[in-house]
C-alpha cells in the first residue's frame, strides 16, 4: 500500500468519525481539512479499535444497520466488506484498517 493509499483510507476513517461528533477525534484535535498527518488507524491497534467500536455502535443505534464487525480467526467483516485473512498476505491490522477504511468510504458516501 502506498503512503497516498494510507493518507485516503486514514481521512475516509477520520471523516466519517468527524462527520458524527466522534470525541476520540474531537479530543485528538483532528478536523478532515488539516494535513491528516497525525492519523494513526493505520499503525496503531488502539486508534483502529476505537473506529471498530465506532461502527459496531453504528450497528447498535440505527437498526437499519444491523450487526456490522465480525473479527475471527479467519475472516474480517465489516459492513459488506470480507477479507479472507487465510488468503491474503497481509498482516491482521492491514486487514482492519482496510475493511474500516473501505466501510467508512461507503458510509461517507451514503451507499450503505
């Protein structure tokens, strides 16, 4: 993945905390319009938990949404996003971070 690639699925993910009050990102002091160069999801396990925990109360608020993470062993699914981690060469953050990125894209975009 390129840094350009990280810096866009890091905004996607700040965006869509940002967009809904989020405090952890408001406590960071993070707004979308800065340089995002503090962004941390994509190194960090306890910046990337805290967006799971995010969209797992997306899921809890609004019922349209229905269950929405399932981390296993095996498989990441967030949203309508799978990554079979028996195929792919990634690391098991890798593979978070591009699961919330890519849900956090479609959330922003509304085609959820």
């Amino acid at each position: 993945m390129t840094q350009k690639e990280i810096q866009e699925r890091n905004k996607q993910i700040a965006l869509m905390r940002v967009m809904n009050n989020d405090a952890f990102l408001l406590e960071q002091n993070i707004k979308a319009s800065t340089g995002l160069c503090h962004l941390k999801f994509h190194s960090d396990w306890n910046w990337l938990m805290e967006a799971v925990e995010f969209i797992e109360k997306i899921g809890e608020t609004d019922k349209h949404y229905g269950t929405l993470v399932d981390i296993t062993t095996t498989y990441i699914k967030i949203g309508k996003i799978t990554i079979d981690l028996k195929l792919t060469l990634i690391s098991k953050i890798e593979a978070v971070f591009i699961a919330v990125s890519d849900f956090a894209k479609l959330y922003n975009e509304k085609k959820l």
